[in-house]
C-alpha cells in the first residue's frame, strides 16, 4: 500500500472527512516521524511497532558499473522493527 492507496482507504471508512483533512492528517503524521528520526529521536506505534535510526561505519564499496573502488561515508538509516502483536497478526 502507497500513500495515496492509504489515503483513499481512510476515506472509504471515515466518510465523515473530507479527502483534504485525511491527506493533511497523512501528512502531519508522517512529516513528524521523519522529523523525529531526522534529530535522532525513535517513535513506538504500541501495537504496531518502532522505527529508529542505525549508523552504518564508513565502507570501501565498489561501483557495479566500472568495477573501481569507492569509499562511502559513515551514514544513519531508518530501521523499523515490528512489534509482537503484529507479527502475530501476520502469521494467524
């Protein structure tokens, strides 16, 4: 599911909103998890689960295309892990 499929889901079971409150809820939403992720914070969904960030040490990688080395630098990336509730979920 994309943004817009999760967008028109809530509107076909909220049909009390209008599509601009839902996209601007979407928004909202997300903008303050990527913000927090952003200045290093971690945000819980009980229930659903927790997204973080994780540090990757800089690397020597090769490029696909000539085969030269490269060196990366040191970078953050997100990392989600589910919760017990939602593994269960997707396993019954």
């Amino acid at each position: 599911m994309n943004r817009s499929q999760l967008i028109e889901n809530l509107i076909e079971k909220n049909k009390f909103l209008s599509k601009s409150d839902v996209e601007d809820v979407v928004s909202l939403i997300l903008g303050n998890v990527s913000n927090a992720l952003a200045h290093g914070g971690r945000v819980e969904l009980r229930g659903f689960g927790s997204f973080s960030t994780r540090k990757r040490k800089k690397r020597i990688s090769r490029n696909p295309k000539t085969g030269k080395s490269i060196s990366v630098r040191e970078k953050n990336y997100p990392y989600f892990r589910a919760s017990k509730r939602l593994k269960e979920s997707i396993n019954n």
